[in-house]
C-alpha cells in the first residue's frame, strides 16, 4: 500500500491570498505530494502582527479559500492550543494522527529556510517531516545541514500586509484573494480603517 505524503502549510494567513494557494499547488505538483494542510496559527510565535484578525476569522477564510480543492484541507489544531504554538508542537500532532502511515512534509519558504538552525527542536523537527522550501524563480536556497527539497513557484508579489493595506484604503482586493474569502472580508468588516 502507498503511502499518502502530506504537506503541511503553517502560517498567520491574515489574510490567506493567491500567493499560498500558488505554493500550495506548486508543492503538490513538484514533490508528488498527496494533500497539503493549511495550519493557521493562533497567534505568530516569533512576530507582533498589525490589524491581525481573529484566529477564527482567518480559519473561516482558509476553508473557505480551499473548499474547491479536494487535495487541500485545513487544521485547526494550533487555533484549538490556543497562545502561541511552535512547529515542535504541530509536527508531533500529526505524526501522532497518522501513526506512520503518511510521510510528513513541512512547506516553507526559502526565506524562512535560511532561519531554520534556531527554531525550537529544529533536529527534532528535521527527524519528523521533510522540508520542502519554496523559492520564486532566480533565488537559490542557501545550503544547511538540514535535508530539504527545493522547489520553484511562479513569482507573485502578493503579501497579507499589502493586502491589508490595500483594505484599509478601500481599494480592491479581487483576483489577489479568492472570491468567497473577498466576500468574507467585506461582509465581516475585517481590516477596514476604523
């Protein structure tokens, strides 16, 4: 029997954009993965977040990004612990879920690869999943003892604090954000100038 490869996407996800479905896609695409799962946390561990909505918020726009994508799914398990979450922590809920039965693949960008010597229990970590670093095209992943797989995605400029930005001043968001999560948005008032 073969087993199911996941990739895991952590992150804020304020709000979830074009750019993570692209990366989602993309790791599904070139490392032959099976499902990604979308891990919104409940507050970042290592960054203050200007006009961060409520992680329930930012969970209702994720399932609502990803509802047409059967290999796509979504996990509440950081947003559930509440307070901060460390990867440490997410990773060994889902090797305890599977029990073996799926290889763990955790999707980072290459910015973050380049950081990832001081994450908490990165050997740990490292034992569990295989890294996939996503990189836009022309940028090369810096080596590291830690064994990844390096992946190109088609380069966007799309980030959840320009779009933020973007709220605030009335402009539109359309085709940067999925139609149902644009929706969302509007109809919460989320990210709007008070």
């Amino acid at each position: 029997m073969k087993t199911t490869r996941i990739g895991l996407l952590g992150g804020t996800f304020n709000p979830v954009h074009i750019g993570h479905m692209v990366i989602a896609q993309t790791a599904l695409d070139k490392a032959g993965l099976d499902r990604v799962i979308f891990v919104p946390c409940h507050e970042p561990p290592h960054k203050k977040i200007p006009h961060l909505a409520s992680a329930r918020d930012r969970l209702a726009m994720i399932r609502l990004a990803v509802a047409e994508n059967p290999r796509f799914d979504v996990s509440d398990v950081e947003v559930r612990r509440a307070g901060r979450s460390y990867t440490i922590d997410t990773v060994r809920h889902f090797r305890d879920l599977y029990k073996g039965k799926a290889k763990l693949h955790f999707i980072i960008g290459g910015d973050s690869f380049a950081a990832l010597s001081a994450w908490h229990c990165i050997d740990e970590i490292a034992r569990i999943v295989t890294f996939i670093v996503v990189n836009r095209p022309g940028y090369e992943t810096k080596r590291s003892k830690i064994k990844a797989v390096s992946i190109v995605m088609p380069g966007l400029d799309i980030s959840s604090s320009k779009l933020r930005q973007r709220v605030a001043e009335g402009k539109s968001i359309r085709y940067l954000v999925p139609d149902p999560v644009v929706r969302y948005i509007e109809r919460k008032n989320i990210y709007a100038k008070k």
